[in-house]
C-alpha cells in the first residue's frame, strides 16, 4: 500500500505537468487493453522510464508554444484517460492548466504608446534640464507665514492689502486662521464692512495687522454690535474713530460693550454724555482689563489722597490714567507734590501732567530752580502752570518760560 500511494502521488504530479500534451498511442492501448481485462491491475498502467522522459519532453514542447488545449483523440468517449482511474480525492485537487499567452504572437508593444514612458536615471541635455521648472514645495509645518506666501493666494492678496504677517505669526494661532480661509469667500466680505464702518482704505492693512481674528467672526454679530453703538447715541464718525483706534472693539459682544460702559458709568459717578466722551477718546477702556483701572482708582483714592469727584475730574481730562502704571503714577505724583509742592487741587486742574516723563519734570524744575523762577502758585507774581512746564518743546520753554537760551539749558543738564 505504501509504494500504491507513492507511485499515486508522482502520478498526480506528472499529470499537472503533461495533461495537454498527446499521450503515447501504446498507452492508450494499455488503456484499452486494462479496461477490456477482468484482471486489471492499476500497476499496469503505469508507464515506463521511456517513456516518462518523452511525456515530459512532449510537455515542455506543447507549453512553450502556448498550446494548452487537450487532443482531437481526448474528446472521444471511447478513451479511458489515466485520470479516470484516479481515486476521487485526486480527482478533486486536479486543478484547470492556465492559458498562457502565445509568445510567437505579435509583439507586445505594438498597442502601446510609440514612445515609452522616460526613466527617472535616464540622462538628459543641459537645455532639457534648464527647461524644468520645479515647483516649492509646501512645507507640512513652519514658524512663518513667509513660507506659505507663494502658495497662497489668500496671502498675497494680504500682503497687497498692506497686512504685516510677521506681526501677524506672533499672535497666538493668528497664522493658521489665514491659512484656512479664502479671499473671495471669507476676506472680501469682511473688508466691504470694514468699508462702511468707516475705517479707510489705507487702515484696512494696519487694522487687520493688529486684530486678524475678525476675519472669522460672522457678519451678522458684527453688524449687531454696531448698531448697538448706533444706539447708544454713538455717530457713525464716533464709531469709526472707535473702531479704528481700538481693533478688538468689534470681537466684544452686546452684552460685554453694555457691561462695560456701565462700569465706567457707575464707578466713576459719570453723565451718559461724559461717559460716552470717555470712551470715545480712550476707546481701549471698552476692550482692555478692567483689574488695572479698578487698582488705579483705589491708588489714586487711598495712596494718594484725591476726592472722589477731584478723581473724576481727573480721569474726564486724563484718560490714560486709568491705565498707567500704578508705580510710575506714584513716582511722578511724590515729586509733584512733596518735592515741588503743588497741591492736590492743582493736580486737579492740570492731570496731564501725570502724562509727562518724570525725567522731564525734573530737569526743567531743577533749571528752573536754579534760575530762581520756579513759580507755580497762581496767586504769587512770575507764575508757571503746570501746562506751560510740561507740554512746551525746549526752544520755547527756554525762551518764554526760563528767560534763557537753549545753548544755557543744554550746558545745565550736563552738570546733572
């Protein structure tokens, strides 16, 4: 039985190889002969080492020209092919021979393109090679919108504009934001609002530099926003100096703006009128924080002693106190008072004066001093405001305040 199985398998193996080509007409007549006996053994049709060698030979012949189709004699059904001796599982595994192409056919280009495709190691000419124009590539991540320019057209059209992206990239997912958005689609829309809001052509660039992100803010809630200043009595002029001055004014919401100029309102003790020419002046008091102005009010109260209505004189005249530096207010205000002695009333009537550099105040108080014209109660002959000290250039200070030359000032402030 184990030499029955082995002689079994080397014959499926020999039939996957030859199963087109013509078998031996003496093994179709052992075939008969096998069938027509009683006594047939399958050993017999077993063929000899002849003849094993010249089926393999007959199939390499047959395979290599591409003809894999069976025999007119195989189609007869008298013939008892060796297969149908097989036991069925053999049977089952024998697979259907592929058609394999016919290399003696037409070449096989001849459908093809005349001129195949070139290779990328194939050389070319000096001309050839200058002729390449090879585009940049977009960079997948860069600290710069310089990088993105000459792929987008949204960027351009910016830069035309008059937008500084290398002031841009430095706020906080600012770059990114313009990256995503389309000029036509989402820009062009924006500026026509921009437009009729009143802030000039020549702004447009400036103003989108300091606030990009009002490019994605919707159209509708800017356009509520205004007419909310439309209803707080603000002109059309009003609110575009505001809008212009202050960028971000326009990101806030109804709610925020209407909190927000009613704290000013309230805490300062101000008119409507007076607060909206607060606002107006200073429009950044609406969008800055608001921690700042409420420590500036209690120094200005508890620190350094003024009134609470001396504080809203102050602050109706001098905005910018609201949001000045609690230190440098101190500094300016101890010289003022404790050093050149100005009362807290004359403060009063003169805040911008905490506006001044205190290097400044000091030098013209210290010439003046040293001239012998420090002057600066209204009731004594020879006096100097605190206006005249602080806001004239150096030429006119010397001439009509200090009764001296420039050439006398330059020379004292270098024995300082």
């Amino acid at each position: 039985m184990a030499l029955w199985a082995r002689q079994v398998s080397r014959w499926g193996c020999l039939l996957q190889t030859a199963r087109a080509a013509e078998f031996p007409r003496k093994l179709r007549g052992r075939s008969s002969t096998a069938q027509a006996c009683p006594g047939f053994s399958p050993l017999a049709l077993l063929p000899s080492r002849n003849d094993l060698l010249r089926w393999r030979w007959q199939a390499c012949r047959h395979v290599s020209v591409g003809s894999c189709s069976p025999p007119d004699s195989a189609k007869d059904a008298s013939f008892s092919s060796p297969e149908s001796n097989l036991p069925s599982p053999v049977k089952q595994e024998q697979a259907k021979p592929e058609t394999l192409p016919d290399l003696n056919a037409k070449i096989l280009y001849e459908d093809w393109d005349d001129i195949p495709p070139s290779s990328a190691l194939e050389e070319i000419s000096e001309e050839e090679a200058v002729q390449i124009i090879a585009e940049p590539l977009l960079p997948l991540q860069s600290s710069t919108l310089r990088d993105y320019v000459d792929h987008s057209e949204t960027l351009v059209k910016l830069v035309h504009l008059g937008v500084d992206l290398s002031q841009v990239e430095k706020r906080q997912k600012a770059g990114q934001l313009l990256l995503t958005l389309d000029f036509e689609k989402d820009i062009r829309k924006i500026l026509l609002f921009l437009k009729d809001v009143g802030v000039e052509d020549n702004q447009l660039g400036p103003f989108l530099t300091k606030n990009p992100y009002i490019l994605a803010e919707d159209l509708e809630a800017l356009e509520t926003r205004v007419a909310y200043l439309k209803s707080k009595k603000f002109g059309k002029a009003e609110i575009a100096q505001m809008v212009s001055r202050a960028p971000y004014l326009l990101l806030f919401s109804v709610e925020r703006l209407d909190n927000r100029l009613g704290f000013f309102k309230n805490e300062l003790g101000l008119s409507v009128k007076k607060t909206k020419d607060l606002v107006i002046r200073l429009p950044r008091l609406l969008t800055g924080k608001l921690e700042p102005v409420k420590e500036n009010l209690q120094v200005c109260q508890i620190e350094l002693g003024f009134q609470r209505n001396e504080i809203q004189q102050i602050v109706f005249k001098t905005p910018k106190i609201l949001t000045a530096s609690k230190k440098r207010l101190k500094q300016t205000f101890d010289y003022l008072h404790n050093i050149m002695g100005i009362p807290h009333h004359m403060l009063t009537r003169f805040p911008q004066v905490f506006n001044s550099r205190l290097l400044r105040i000091k030098e013209r108080h210290m010439f003046l001093t040293f001239l012998g014209r420090a002057q600066y109660d209204p009731a004594q002959p020879s006096y100097i405001s605190l206006d005249q000290l602080v806001s004239l250039p150096d030429e006119v200070f010397c001439t009509e305040i200090a009764k001296a030359s420039i050439q006398d000032f330059e020379k004292f402030l270098k024995t300082l």
